[in-house]
C-alpha cells in the first residue's frame, strides 16, 4: 500500500556492512583508492565509474555481493559517524585515537 513500507528483504538488504569489522576497514580503504584515483564527481561521493570500482573491488576482496545502493548507505552512516567523532575529538572530551592499538583511546575518568 505504498512505498512507505519496507519488506524484510529490503531491510535485509540495507545493512550492507554489518558483520565483520573487516568490511568496514576493506571498504574504506577500497573508497580512498576510488578518491585518489580520481573517481568522485562534485557533490556525490563517487562517479558512475568510481561506483562500479568499488562494487566489483569489495566483491573481490570479500565475496560480499553488495550493490551501489547497499555500499552508498554504508557511506552515507560512516560519514555520519566521522562527523560525530571529528565533534567528539573538539570538544574538551579528552578523547583520542591508538593508532598502536586502533581504538578509542580515552582517560578512565
């Protein structure tokens, strides 16, 4: 009755990058490539091209089928996310980053 509702596989299909942290770091790096290869068009994250890169290269590297739409997503909340920690890190929260051990680093206060 409309496109309001949402089917399970729909659902299903949005949460591109849950599981494995490993996706996230593969994706990510696999992105920086597209950037630095120029692959991005001005106000969209990737070109067509930079697109179809990034869908065939996570396949690759992780046997994960995801479509443009499923990877735009993990973009989009990851962006998101970057934000929320670049307003964390400049607010007096005493926040940091362990490269050494790739986590939050933060005091037990």
């Amino acid at each position: 009755m409309g496109k309001n509702t949402t089917s399970n596989s729909e659902a299903k299909k949005a949460r591109a990058l849950r599981g494995d942290p490993s996706w996230t770091t593969t994706f990510c790096i696999l992105c920086v490539e597209q950037i630095e290869a120029g692959n991005r068009t001005k106000g969209v994250a990737f070109s067509p091209k930079g697109w179809i890169n990034l869908v065939t290269k996570f396949y690759d590297e992780t046997g994960l089928n995801y479509d443009k739409d499923q990877l735009k997503s993990s973009w989009d909340v990851l962006k998101l996310d970057w934000r929320m920690w670049e307003k964390l890190k400049s607010l007096d929260t005493s926040l940091g980053w362990d490269a050494v051990k790739g986590a939050i680093d933060a005091s037990d206060d």
